[in-house]
C-alpha cells in the first residue's frame, strides 16, 4: 500500500511492517518492526512510500509524539528517573530519550513488566542500535528479585535497584514501577529516586507532593490502549517463556552451592515426637534463629505456634507444605554473574538435593517469593 507523507501509522499488535523508505518510531529510523500483541507502535513516514503492513492498524496525520517529549529532548540531562503510573508511556518515552538524546544506557526496575530482563528482575540494558522497545537493548546486568510487585518486598528490590545503579557509567535513564500512591509506594519512590541522584524526574501526569525539591518535567502519556490484567499476564508469560527456553532439568546438592532469599535447608535436621503431634512431618530444621517444618497438614494454630517458637528458642516458625514449593522460581548464577531464571521441580529432603529446570554450571540458586503454574501465571508463595 501507499503512504502519504507526514502520516503516522498506529500498528497493533500482532502485526508487523516493511517499507521501502525509513520510519520513525520513537526517535529511531526503521524500514522494518514487529509489535507483540497487547502493545501499538507508532510507525511515522515522513515520506511518501510504499508499505506492506500486516495486523490491525489506524492512519492518522501527523506525528504522535507529544510536543513535551519533543521539549525534553532538546535538554542536555544526562541521568533521568521516569515516574508515573502503570501505562502511562514510561517504557516508550524511555526508547525516545535513548533515540534521540544519546544515551545508552537504561534500568529498567519494573519487577513486573520487566523488558529488559524477566519479570521478578531488574535489567540493565546498552544502546548498539536505534531502538523502538527496551528488549532491543543489550543486556550488561541482571538482578533478581523473584517478586513481581515490590509491595512488601520493598527492602529486597531496593537492594537489586542499588546494585544495578552501581553498575551505570555515563548517562542513562531508570523505568520504573507504575505504584506511586500511599506512604509505602512514597517512600519506596524517594529511595530510588536518591540512590539514583538524577538530574530530572520525568513525570508523567501531575506531579504528587512527595517529589517537591527535585527537578521535575510534566510529560503528556503516549498510551493508545491501556492493558487490562489478564493481557498483562498474558505479557509476562511470553517473557518467561523466552527466558526459560533450552534450559534442562539437573539435580543439585545444597551443599555445594550457595542459597540465597530463603533459610530452607540451611538448618540442623530436627526429629522430635512433639512436633509429629501436630501432622505428618516430612522434615524439620532448626537454625540461628528459625525452625522450619514442612508438612503438607500441619495442624497448628496461633498459640501452638507461639509456644514452639519459645520452646526451641527461635525467632520465627515456619510451616511450608512441599507441594507448594513445585514451580518455584529461582533466579541461577555462576559467580556474581546472572545466568538465567529457573524452576524448582521438587526437594529431596533425605539427600539434600534439589531438582530444578535450569542450567549445571551454576553455584549459586536464589530463591523467589512465587511459583508459576502450566499455563505460566505466577501463584504467591510464603518462603521463609
């Protein structure tokens, strides 16, 4: 088909386009792209060309980019926190700024829509190229987390975010969360905002309170079609497939590798009859300052949990049912070096082996706070 000059294509994904002559799509030049369903690329001819164009798509005139994207491109800053609410055009004003303000590098801290690395991580991620999606980029440094939401896992994701600020040479742009609202989320915000230290924060909508002394510029959102949950999740299951491709089921000795996020199995082996009072133990340990027990029908209710607490003297009981534990997932390292993400598949107690869908050339398993099930959907998990 034919395209008039000055014209902006809104493709929908699934769908993808080949032109003759170069598109701009959010900053970069391109004769060729692919959306996945769920999100829209802006694809804009300045030119009259000939396009062949499959999916869904809407012809409007004109750029669609916002002008206050066009202001802010013409700022030299060089570190930049995006902030704003979930779709709100973070993610794609982040692929803007890297086109069209040259920098190359991007953390993307979203532990849930995570594009850089996989949902329950932190990615960063180096510019070789134009890009029109911050999974173009080419991933320096992964941080597990193993939570999809830093709710309650506040202190864990911070400690991931620090860890990849640590890594950032140059100029670079951080993506963040869409949870702005409520004294946690102000809080978990401001932490990063002052261990990133940037030059501006990037707002998109009205700024809250919270963000007076800094420098903030008010953004116009480029969304087209918010994602309900169900496309959200749907999102995330094609990224954890991607991740968990090639990898092969291997059994590992706890003992010679290191855990981390959990005290499971770092515990002396307890066998005591008052504990088999309560159910089936399958197997108990007592550690500095825990006792785990795992039972699939642990019968014990909040004063029985108080009295073992005191009579093994520790500081936390904790009942885990075996079968909840099929599907972990796991965040698999070889040195400080991030490998790949992986999948508990069951805990031989008796050998203190593990058996995961993962790689052999690892020394390191970092515990998640969440299992996926067949059909790749996260289930919340207690892990002590």
């Amino acid at each position: 088909m034919r395209v008039e000059g000055n014209t902006t294509i809104l493709l929908f994904g699934p769908g993808e386009f080949r032109s003759t002559s170069s598109a701009s799509i959010f900053g970069g030049k391109f004769r060729e792209a692919r959306v996945e369903r769920g999100k829209v690329l802006p694809v804009y001819f300045p030119e009259d060309t000939e396009v062949k164009i499959t999916g869904d798509f809407v012809a409007v005139n004109g750029s669609t980019i916002p002008e206050s994207w066009k202001k802010f491109s013409d700022k030299d800053y060089g570190r930049i926190f995006l902030f704003g609410e979930s779709d709100s055009g973070k993610s794609s004003f982040a692929a803007y700024v890297m086109n069209t303000m040259g920098i190359e590098t991007a953390i993307d801290a979203d532990v849930g829509q995570n594009d850089i690395a996989h949902p329950g991580a932190m990615g960063m991620g180096v510019k070789k190229s134009d890009i029109y999606t911050l999974q173009h980029l080419e991933v320096s440094e992964v941080a597990f987390v193993g939570v999809i939401s830093p709710s309650g896992f506040e202190s864990r994701c911070l400690r991931a975010f620090t860890h990849l600020v640590k890594k950032v040479r140059g100029r670079a742009v951080v993506d963040t969360t869409g949870w702005v609202r409520g004294w946690r989320a102000r809080e978990y915000k401001l932490s990063k905002i002052e261990t990133f230290e940037p030059d501006v924060v990037a707002c998109f909508g009205e700024p809250p309170y919270y963000l007076d002394g800094y420098e903030v510029i008010t953004l116009e959102s480029f969304v087209v079609r918010k994602r309900d949950r169900d496309l959200r999740a749907s999102i995330r299951g094609r990224r954890y497939e991607h991740w968990l491709n090639d990898l092969e089921e291997v059994e590992v000795c706890v003992d010679d590798v290191m855990t981390r996020n959990t005290s499971m199995l770092q515990g002396c082996r307890l066998e005591d009859d008052l504990l088999s009072s309560f159910g089936d133990v399958v197997y108990a340990e007592k550690g500095f300052d825990f006792l785990n027990i795992y039972s699939e029908n642990f019968d014990a209710g909040r004063e029985a949990i108080s009295m073992l607490r005191e009579f093994y003297g520790v500081a936390e009981v904790n009942i885990i049912k075996p079968s909840d534990l099929s599907g972990l997932f796991l965040g698999l390292f070889r040195g400080n070096r991030y490998l790949s993400p992986g999948i508990l598949k069951g805990i031989d107690f008796e050998e203190r082996k593990i058996k995961i869908l993962g790689r052999k050339d690892i020394d390191t398993v970092e515990f998640g706070s969440f299992r996926l099930d067949e059909d790749l959907k996260e289930i919340l998990v207690r892990v002590p």
